[in-house]
C-alpha cells in the first residue's frame, strides 16, 4: 500500500499530468473558432495568447521532467514551478487585462523579455555551489516576482474599475455582474501564483502538491475563459469593443457635439421649451404604459430612441423637472413592479419576480428592494406588503 501511495504522491508524475493537461487545454484554445468582427479578432489574440501560454507551460513541465535523475531534484522542480508561475502570472495578467482595455504590446514583450533572463540566471544559479551569491540570486528573483505581481494586481485593478464605468456609461444600470467572472479568476490567478513562495518554504515532499493544484487552476481557468468565448450576445453587447475600448465613448462625444450645434442653430442648450417637455412626458407616460421599465440590456441611447428624444434632452429634463437621474426613477419604477408581483404571485420564484421586474441580476434586485423598501422581497411578501 506504501508503495501504490509513493507511486501516486510522486513529482514526476504530478509533472507528467500537468504537462499533458497544459498541452491538450492549448491545443482545445486553438482550435475554438472566433467570429472575425472588430472585437472578437482581440480576443482571437487574447485566445491565441493564453494557448501559448499553456504551451509554455507544458514545455517547462517537460524539461523538468528531464532532469529527474539529478541531485537536489526537488529543489530544482520548485525552481522550474516558480518559473512557471512567474511566466503564466505575466502574460495571464496582460490576456485579462486586455480583455477589458486594449493593452500596451511593448510593455508585454519587455515584461515577457524580463522573466526569461530571470529564468536563465535562476536556472544558472542553481547549479554553483551553495553560497552568498546563489542565495543571493534566489532572493532577488523571488523579490522581483512580488513586485511584478504587485504591479499586475494594481493595473488589473485600475483597468476593472475603468471598465465598470465604461460598461455603467453604455447600459445606464447595473451590469457590474457582467465582469465579476474576470475579477474571480484574475484573483484565483494571483492566489495560486503566490503560493508557489509559501510551498517553496515547506520542506521536501509538497511540491508535487502544488503541480497537481496548479493543474486545477489551469482545467478552472481555461474552462471559464472557453465559457466566455462562447457568450456570443455577450461579446456583440455588453463586450462590444467600441464599448470598452473607449471608442463608443468618443463617438458619442461627437455625436453630443453635432446635437449641441445642430440644435435649434444653438451651441449650448441648458433648458427645454413647453412643447419639448410636453413631448417627453407624453412619451414617458406611454412608456410606463407599456411597462417598458421592465425591458434590461438597453443602452441609453436606444431608451431615449424609443421616447423619440436624444440622451441630452432626456437628461436635462429628469435634473431640471424630476429631480432625480433616470435611472434612479425607472429603479423606483421597477420595484413598484415587483412589490405589486410579489404580492399577487405568492407561488412565484423571487429570482423570477426580479426578472420580470427589470432587474437581470438577483443580487442587484435584493440590494435595491432593500435599499428603496426597507425589507426584503421576502419579508415584503410574508407580511402582505405591511414591512414597509
């Protein structure tokens, strides 16, 4: 029995597993087809790029697996997966980041560039003698490691923050959800890139641990990476490239601009007339007739289409004659939906209730409920509407 355990608990054989797992998941990234559109043809690069990354991989588990008869091999072996982790973090971090923003190639390669002389010198320094200068070499690889996953982490987390304010900008509501998938894998990434320094400090025998874990991360990443690739609606909309690159921006600063000089011949326009209000609020009532409130995944210019106006028009009429923004009151508007369905559909699901209301995410539609009626959906239907 000790012997079927040595057999299975072996580094090699974690090595063996890890280095066909990275190949085949390369291999299965390029053969998925990606629509040629604008977008898609980034995150055809973004794709292609994290299949080489894999295919590193499972060439650097290979090359360790060559060297399994030396002395020190467990050493080695962890040297060979710090590299690993310090390679895959880099160019990971830049494929996720460049999903959200379009990301600097020259920073890329230099980084890319970078790793692969302190692999080279890494590996050169484990074969001197042990002494100052190869303790020396050790340290300032796993110091420079930390800082550039430092400076990874801080990026992605700038980009992440861009980006949800990019997409709020395009949909004028919540969709934060759509990006919370990268945010968890991205954070997944770092922990399990980190940790190769925690089992590089416990004694002999835990690495092959960690090869089998780092073979899950990589089955957990890629298959939420395949899953996005296969989200077309959410490719042409939510991800469409105008959008968070910044190009949609732009465009519609200039289309505010032809609205600000095509305008009654005006440059600027800081109030509506009587008959441009009349206009709006017959729009909105018949809008609100038709519960239109209740339909997501609208952007703000295809709402303001809809009420036969422009974005500015609509804007300017909620901040001069509502007082409130028009998001905030189609929300109110929606949860009066949901307190009326709640109530006369006892036997209905919330998560249904909230979807027919307007809201396209669950945990959304508790917090705003919460936040505007004082209980939860819950509460409000156990206790016929009497929680407010």
């Amino acid at each position: 029995m000790s012997g079927l355990l040595n057999i299975v608990f072996n580094i090699e054989l974690s090595l063996v597993i890890a280095a066909v797992t990275a190949f085949i998941l390369a291999f299965l990234l390029f053969l998925i087809n990606v629509p040629d559109t604008e977008y898609s043809r980034k995150l055809a690069k973004t794709k292609n790029t994290i299949a080489m990354c894999l295919l590193a991989c499972s060439v650097l588990f290979y090359v360790c697996l060559r060297y399994s008869g030396i002395d020190n091999y467990e050493v080695f072996s962890s040297l060979m997966m710090f590299i690993v982790t310090a390679m895959s973090s880099s160019i990971l971090s830049f494929s996720l980041t460049n999903l959200l923003e379009e990301g600097d190639n020259d920073k890329f390669y230099i980084n890319v560039a970078a790793i692969a002389i302190m692999s080279w010198v890494l590996m050169k320094g484990f074969w001197m003698e042990n002494g100052w200068a190869r303790t020396a070499i050790i340290a300032s690889a796993i110091v420079l490691f930390i800082i550039n996953c430092s400076i990874h982490i801080i990026i992605f987390h700038r980009t992440y923050i861009r980006s949800l304010r990019k997409i709020e900008q395009y949909y004028d509501e919540e969709q934060d959800h759509k990006l919370k998938w990268i945010r968890f894998c991205y954070v997944i990434m770092m922990l399990t890139q980190m940790f190769i320094l925690v089992y590089m400090l416990l004694p002999h025998g835990f690495m092959k641990i960690y090869a089998l874990w780092y073979v899950l991360f990589m089955l957990y990443f890629t298959a939420n990476f395949i899953s996005f690739l296969g989200s077309h609606k959410l490719l042409l909309d939510a991800f469409a490239y105008k959008t968070l690159s910044g190009q949609e921006i732009m465009e519609r600063i200039e289309r505010r601009k032809k609205f600000k000089q095509g305008r009654d011949g005006a440059a600027d326009q800081t109030e509506l007339t009587d008959p441009q209000l009349a206009r709006i609020e017959r729009a909105l009532q018949k809008w609100v007739q038709e519960k239109r409130f209740r339909e997501y995944d609208k952007t703000r210019d295809q709402i303001a289409k809809e009420l036969n106006t422009t974005k500015e028009m609509l804007h300017l009429y909620f901040t001069t004659k509502v007082g409130m923004d028009f998001k905030t009151w189609r929300t109110g508007l929606r949860i009066e939906e949901a307190k009326r369905l709640l109530i006369e559909n006892p036997e209905m699901s919330t998560n249904i209730i909230a979807e027919l209301s307007g809201f396209s995410d669950r945990s959304n539609f508790h917090r705003q409920f919460t936040k505007i009626v004082g209980c939860s959906p819950k509460q409000w239907r156990e206790t016929n509407g009497k929680s407010e």
